[in-house]
C-alpha cells in the first residue's frame, strides 16, 4: 500500500518543480532590465580584482610585473588604469626596483606608466646593494627602455646621504640617476 502513495508523492512533486521553473522561466524573460547606474562607465572592458601581471620582453624575459587590487580596461584607447599599483622592474642582474603609488594609468602598449600620489621607488635588495629610496609625487616610466623620470620634486636616501631636487631621471638597467635641477644633498658620515 505505500508504493502507490510514493509514486503519487512523486508525480506531484515533480509537478511543482516544473511549475516552479517555468514560472521562474517566465519571470526572468519577461523582465525589465534595471537601468544603468548614473556614474557607471559604460566604456571600461573589464576589471581586475586583486591580480598580478608579468609582462616579457621581445626576448621573453620579465621586463615588469604588476600588482594591485584594482585594474580597468578603457574601451575606448584600450589603456588601463589602476589602483595602488606596485611594479617591480628588474635591473641587469634580475633584481628588482619596485615602483608604489596611489595610482596608475599604463598605455595600450605597455610602454608608459604613469604613476601618481606618494610614489615610493625602491632599489633592490640584497647583498653587495647599497640600499636606495627615492619619494615624489609623480612619475612616468618608460618599462621597455628600464627609464623613469618626473619633474616634480625628488628625496632620495642612500645610507650616509640624502639629495633632493627638482626633476629625476633613473635608469633601471644600468643602476644610474641624476637631477636635473635645484640638486641638493646632505651626507651623514657613518660613525
């Protein structure tokens, strides 16, 4: 006697969950798309969300890596614009400088970044480095030639020494900088 409840038990049971999914069917094709947030930019291609990026060289070495929390694509000029990047950028000895700020714009091509608010550019680490930090308030890089510069105002910190001025060059590749104006420095003899 409990086999036909069972089967009737069934036969309404799979009654409802398909009038439940054609009435959810229904819901969703006739719905009303909700409009678009005001502010929303229609014209970004994706975001990225905590990632990170090593981009290569013609010869397939690492040339720079990115990391951030935040990433959009332009439509439009397909540049992407980023949210507290860190770029590590690595010298001829494969170690790396690493470039912060509060935010970033790269070109389609990769072959500029700009980074601005609180840039903090730190050389390699390691044995056989002398240690050096250089803070601004804007930079752009130029990661295929290994070169940053900016003509905004500069400190850098190398132990014993401090310079400031106004305007920056380094290279990357080669380990060099140099001012390019109101040069100013301070030398702290090691004791």
């Amino acid at each position: 006697m409990n086999a036909p409840t069972l089967n009737w038990r069934m036969i309404l049971g799979v009654g409802l969950l398909l009038a439940a999914l054609l009435s959810s069917w229904a819901a969703l094709r006739n719905r009303e798309k909700a409009p678009a947030v005001e502010g929303q930019d229609a014209g970004v291609d994706y975001i990225l969300h905590d990632f990170q990026i090593v981009a290569l060289d013609e010869h397939g070495k690492e040339s720079t890596t990115l990391r951030a929390p935040l990433l959009e694509r332009q439509r439009g000029d397909q540049t992407l614009n980023i949210t507290t990047p860190l770029f590590e950028m690595p010298d001829k000895d494969g170690k790396h400088w690493t470039l912060r700020a509060q935010t970033g714009w790269l070109s389609a091509k990769g072959d500029e970044m700009k980074l601005r608010g609180n840039v903090a550019g730190d050389s390699p680490a390691g044995p056989g480095v002398v240690p050096t930090t250089f803070r601004t308030d804007h930079l752009d890089v130029f990661p295929k030639d290994n070169r940053a510069r900016t003509d905004a105002l500069v400190t850098m910190t190398r132990p014993g020494m401090e310079q400031s001025g106004v305007g920056f060059e380094v290279d990357s590749k080669n380990n060099t900088y140099h001012f390019l104006s109101q040069s100013k420095g301070r030398y702290t003899p090691k004791r």
